[in-house]
C-alpha cells in the first residue's frame, strides 16, 4: 500500500521558509515541523522565485 503525501498549507510553508530564512537551520525545522529538510530546501526556493517574479512584474525597470 503507498503512502499518502502529505499536503501543506501556504501558511505553515510560509510560516517554515520564513524561520529558516531567518537562520534556523534546516534539521531543526524539519525535527520541529515533521518534514524533510530537502522539503523546507525546495519551498525556501520556490519562495524565493515568487518573490523575486512579484517584485520584477513584467517590466526589469523600476519606475521612477
């Protein structure tokens, strides 16, 4: 029988990659939340990617 994953909600993702930005380390996360530490890696990226495309828009050039 396979294992079903188990699904996040936006908040708790954010809630992780905002602490883990903040310096705590990834084990420490991962112990404190029951994740992966590949998986706080991978949601700390894609946070990343967001942030970086909500703040670029369409134009590369800030309006001043």
């Amino acid at each position: 029988m396979a294992k079903e994953r188990k699904q996040f909600s936006r908040d708790f993702k954010i809630k992780v990659v905002l602490a883990y930005d903040s310096g705590v380390s990834a084990a420490e996360l991962a112990r404190q939340f029951e994740v992966h530490p590949n998986v706080i890696y991978n949601w700390s990226k894609e946070y990343q990617r967001f942030i970086l495309k909500f703040f670029l828009g369409r134009s590369r050039t800030p309006d001043c």
